[in-house]
C-alpha cells in the first residue's frame, strides 16, 4: 500500500561486525538488509579489500562495496587496550558479533568465543574461518580461490585434458556468508527458547565440502571419482555448451523425453531413431559421437534462432551471457538485483540486489557502503556519551 513502511524484520537487532573481506561481510550485510543495525569495525588500515581492484569512480573497492552496504563504519585499534575496552562496551548492548580472525588473533584481542559467551551470555558470535575450529590446519589462513583447490572444487573444474580452473565467482567465500547468516537467525530463535546466546561456526572447507554435494555422495558411497568435463555433466549426454555462428548456447537433454524434443527441434529423426542413443546410459557409453553430431549441428545457426527452436520443443536451453549482459538482462531487473543508493554527496551508486525477498518487507539496506571510520565519532559519542574532545584524544592516542 502506498504510503506504508516497508517491514524491517531484524529492526532493532544490534550487530558488530569484525569481519573482513567477504564472507563475513556479506554475512553482515544480508542481516542489514533486512533491518539490523549493523556497525562494521575496521583497524585504522582498513578492511583489505578495500585495496582489491577494480574501483570505481569515486576510488572505492567494487570488491569492498558489494559486500558493506546498510552498515556504519568505524576503526578501532583492537591492539590498544583502549580500543578493546570501547570494543567491549559495544558488546554489552550487542546481539550478534561477526569474527573471521584465526584463532592465535582472538586470543591476542580477548575475544576467544567461548571466553566471549561467559562475558556476553546472551550474544550470538559467528566466526567464520578457512579450515574450520578445529583440526591440525585451523590456524592456517585461507581465501576462495585456495578453498576451491583444497576441497576438490578445482579437480572437476575445466576441460578434461587441460589443467583444472577455479570458478571465476568466488562462490565458497559468498555461500559461506549465506551459512553465516542462516546460523546466525538459527542461534537467534535458539535464544528465544534458551534466553542463552551461541557460537555459530563456519569456514570455507566445510562450505567447499558440502557443495560438492552428489559428487561427493557418489565417491563416498559408489567409489565414483568425478572428472573435469568442461561445460558439460558426465551423468548426462549431451548437457553441455555448443558453438553457435554468433556465440554460444548450454543446451540439456536432461531425460530420455528432452532427449526426443531435442532430435525433434534439431530435424535429426535419425537419432531420435537410433535404439543406442534411447536411453542417457546408452549416450553416456557414445558421448564423443553425440557430441560431435551436436557440434555440428548448432555451428550452422544462429543463437536466437536455435533459443526460438529449441524453446519450442521444451528443450532447457541458455545463452552464454556475460557478466554485462547477466547484469543488465530485463529479467535481472525485473527481479531487483540491481538496486541504487545514494551518497550523501547525491551521487548515485549501483549494487546487486538480495537474492531472496519477503513480499512485505524491503530488500534492501538504503546506507551506502561506510567509507573508512566515516561513523566513528557519531558511534562512539552515542555508545559511550562522548564529546567531541574524548574524540580527538582518541584519534590523536592512535585508538581510532
């Protein structure tokens, strides 16, 4: 209704986010989308990827921006026993904190979770690590594209007798700030019941691990080690890209049916025939003939024309877009996932858009990403009531 304030489910949810890079990060935007109020805290240095290219017009981050929208921003040297007092007394009205520091960094700072939960009995902590809590790797570092090798992502990613590629979204650190935030709202109704906070643990190996998902299933229980296929599935034929004149189209036969739509909008009623290709087990044994057969057949057309026939026939069908084309695609508009803030300088910025909606609620936080402890002083003054002079000395005794 027109006039009417969007719902904000997590209004009046209190969160301090240490994180950094992404995972983390996107942890605490997803919840300050969704209403909470988010404060980000940085070292004096800053976030890192606030460094990590491209950067747009203004010289900020795009990796940085994607990630901090809906947050105020501020640093606090957590080496400084000053820092870590003004760190803790956030805490104390704080639902949730967000963690990705190796474990020797959080015993350095005071903020070991289990110390943490005995000091702030009702705080939701999420710490979020590359190899996990525990084992003999948990102190080693780690990013996306390290995970994507470590966990067997890399091995069954690219063409089949080329060396393995990482996927070029950083998927792992992103899903698992999605886990992050499914933990966090779990260990948040937990706390309804329990009247008791909780430590919410996640890391980029077991998120790497539980993506691989049937491929990891089929080795555990059939001893089948999957390999790279390129574009294609092996446990289907043929699901995979083709070359068209002017670009390229993934096409799927993704069951015996499609397998006859697809000789149909193709006019080959010779394979549609042929008692050997019937079935996907008998195209699985004669992958490289139908491969080959399909190579040809899609370079004598165009993109839109074979989309136009192939849609026709209830084939899954796609077109290789990139990343522009994805962005800028009608259907991605359509669906919110290019939303636009403004800076309070009225210049405009262009972010993606939340990947899920509530039909009465708003999608999206409305405050640009924080430039570096651009809310310091409003935070620290309404936190702890102090004046414009405790601030200066803060700054000048390297705190902030």
């Amino acid at each position: 209704m027109a006039g009417v304030r969007p719902v904000r489910p997590l209004e009046g949810l209190k969160v301090i986010d240490l994180s950094r890079v992404l995972a983390g990060p996107l942890c605490g935007q997803m919840l300050a989308d969704m209403g909470a109020d988010v404060v980000k805290v940085e070292s004096r240095a800053g976030d890192e990827n606030r460094n990590w290219q491209p950067f747009d017009a203004a010289g900020e981050s795009c990796n940085f921006l994607s990630v901090n929208r809906g947050k105020r921003g501020i640093t606090l040297n957590l080496k400084s026993e000053r820092g870590r007092e003004l760190l803790f007394g956030l805490l104390e009205s704080a639902d949730v904190l967000l963690l990705s520091f190796l474990p020797k960094t959080l015993a350095q700072f005071g903020l070991h979770p289990p110390d943490l939960r005995r000091r702030f009995q009702r705080l939701v902590i999420a710490s979020i690590s590359a190899f996990g809590s525990e084992g003999p790797l948990s102190e080693r570092p780690g990013y996306d594209a390290l995970s994507q090798a470590f966990c067997g992502i890399m091995s069954i990613t690219g063409e089949r007798d080329r060396m393995p590629v990482r996927s070029g979204a950083s998927f792992v650190d992103l899903t698992t700030g999605v886990f992050a935030y499914g933990g966090v709202l779990t260990a948040l109704e937990a706390r309804r019941v329990t009247g008791q906070g909780d430590v919410v643990r996640v890391s980029l190996l077991e998120t790497a691990i539980s993506l691989l998902g049937y491929h990891g299933v089929g080795w555990l229980e059939a001893g089948k080690l999957p390999q790279r296929e390129g574009s294609g599935i092996w446990h289907l034929v043929p699901y995979q890209a083709f070359r068209c004149r002017d670009g390229e189209i993934l096409v799927g036969a993704t069951n015996d049916r499609v397998w006859q739509n697809l000789c149909l909008a193709t006019a080959r009623s010779d394979l549609a025939a042929d008692p050997d290709l019937a079935t996907n087990s008998g195209r699985i044994a004669r992958r490289e003939r139908v491969v080959e057969e399909f190579t040809q057949i899609f370079a004598s057309g165009s993109v839109a024309d074979w989309i136009a026939r192939l849609e026709a026939h209830g084939v899954p069908v796609a077109p290789l877009h990139t990343v522009a084309q994805a962005v800028d695609h009608p259907q991605s508009r359509a669906n919110g996932m290019v939303v636009e803030l403004q800076r309070g300088d009225g210049s405009k910025l262009r972010l993606l858009g939340s990947a899920f909606k509530l039909a009465a609620a708003a999608d999206h936080a409305t405050l640009p990403p924080p430039r570096l402890g651009e809310h310091t002083a409003e935070v620290l003054s309404r936190a702890f009531n102090l004046d414009a002079k405790e601030i200066a000395a803060l700054r000048e005794q390297g705190v902030i």
